[in-house]
C-alpha cells in the first residue's frame, strides 16, 4: 500500500516529512511525498523556512499521482495562500481518504505559516478532507476564538469545526491531568478517547506522526474509527519510548520505530 505526505521538512528529522515517512514505514506502508516547504529546525525551534513556490508543489503532486497507486494522503504544513488553493483544486478530483493536519506552530512556540493561510485552509481544504486534526491551540486559531481550558470546551469546539464537513480529531495534549483526552467526531456524534499522559520532553512531531498514522491504516483499508484508534496506540507507543532516544539538546522526537529497535541511539 502507498500513502502520500503533503507537508513541510523538518531538517531535525522530527516532524514533518520526515516523521510522515517514518512513521509509514514503521506501519507497514510505502511512502511518497510532495514537500511544500524547507525548514531550518532542530530540537531547539525554528530557524528560518523557505515555502516551495505553488507551480512546484502541484509539478511533484502531479507526479505522484502519475505514477503511483496512493491509497491515502496526509497534508500537513502549507507555507501560503496560492499552494493551499492550488491543492484544493487538484485533490477535490483525488478519490482518496484525505488526513488534514493543521499544521500552524511548531511544539516551540513558532510561527509556521503566516495569518492569511489560516482562512485558506479552513475555507478551501477543509471541503476535500476526510477528517483533520488540530490540536487544541489550532482548533482556537480555526473557530477565531479562545483556546479551550477543559473537555467540556474541547468538545463544543470539536463539534463547531465538525459542521463544516469533515470528521474531526481534536487532540487534547496541551491540557493538564493524568490522561490525555482527545474528541473524535464523525457524522455528527463524538466520543471521547483517551491515553495515559506521558512524562516527558521528548514529543516534536507527535501530530505529525499521528496524522500520518491515521493516513496509513486508511491506507490500509481501515474504516476510519479503526484507523484512528490504530494511530492512537502507535503515538501512544512512540511517546512512550521517546526517553530511550537522545536526540539533540532540546525538546526530542518521538520514538517511530519503537516497536523494531531493541537498542540506544
């Protein structure tokens, strides 16, 4: 099975394309990518980011599509307007379950996209995504309002982004407590689902690799319920084993291949 990443590099390895491949890797699937952008980051935050021009972007997703048999797509980081429209035109005619992450700061605190992207990707992607995932930070930056504070508020701003089409995956690990709560909401009912809360720094690239997870069970042929649980237990996984890594002097990544390494990097 091949899925294709749609996002951003991370030149840290972390996140970004690099955590999409990996991650598909560790799950069985072949992975293909489109990179939208270059970044100079490491453990430490972001340094600089050079946005692939448009035309370019839609030349290497014509490509794939071509050529290989993709039976799912992750998007991640869009650097502007014109590669986020650009998209949406092309995948509106791409038969495919579609993972959307929306991907607008870094675990660091930086900036990734600028502020006019934000009304692009929610008014044009959101119209060919199966399902997207925001975390809670982003999911406040999408409604245009305050950040939720507890799982009553994650809930009723799940739902809001909900109406607008796709499932939603609102992840809820920037709130405290013992466990990590997320909400699903699929056709109009959400659940809750949750993992216990990990100890550690070491989490640059958690949503991308969950996302990325998502897109290669549904790869698979995984209904998406199935799909999402399948993610959760592979992040919860990598999280997990992150403090078996010693990558850098920041915050590390995840541990993608958890479960086929037996030894210390």
């Amino acid at each position: 099975m091949i899925a294709l990443t749609i996002a951003g590099s991370d030149s840290g390895g972390g996140a970004g394309i690099q955590a999409d491949l990996k991650t598909f890797a560790a799950l069985g699937v072949y992975g293909a990518s489109v990179i939208t952008a270059l970044t100079a980051q490491n453990t430490m935050g972001v340094q600089g980011v050079y946005p692939i021009p448009a035309d370019f972007v839609a030349q290497q997703l014509t490509s794939v599509m071509s050529d290989l048999d993709v039976r799912a797509i992750k998007i991640g980081m869009l650097a502007d307007v014109a590669v986020i429209d650009r998209l949406a035109d092309m995948l509106a005619a791409v038969p495919v379950p579609v993972v959307l992450d929306p991907v607008m700061v870094a675990a660091s605190g930086d900036r990734l996209v600028p502020v006019e992207a934000v009304a692009a990707l929610r008014d044009r992607l959101f119209g060919v995504a199966t399902i997207v995932t925001p975390n809670v930070p982003e999911a406040a930056v999408l409604l245009g309002t305050a950040e939720a504070t507890d799982e009553a508020g994650m809930r009723a701003q799940a739902m809001a982004l909900a109406d607008r089409g796709p499932a939603i995956l609102l992840k809820g690990g920037h709130l405290d407590g013992r466990e990590s709560v997320d909400v699903l909401c699929i056709d109009g009912a959400c659940e809750r689902l949750t993992s216990p809360r990990v100890a550690t720094r070491n989490t640059h690239g958690t949503g991308c690799t969950l996302s990325s997870a998502i897109a290669a069970h549904l790869a698979q042929g995984a209904p998406l319920r199935e799909a999402v649980a399948g993610a959760k237990a592979y992040i919860s996984g990598a999280i997990a084993a992150a403090d078996e890594l010693t990558i850098g002097r920041g915050h590390g990544p995840v541990h993608h291949f958890h479960a086929l390494w037996r030894h210390e990097v």
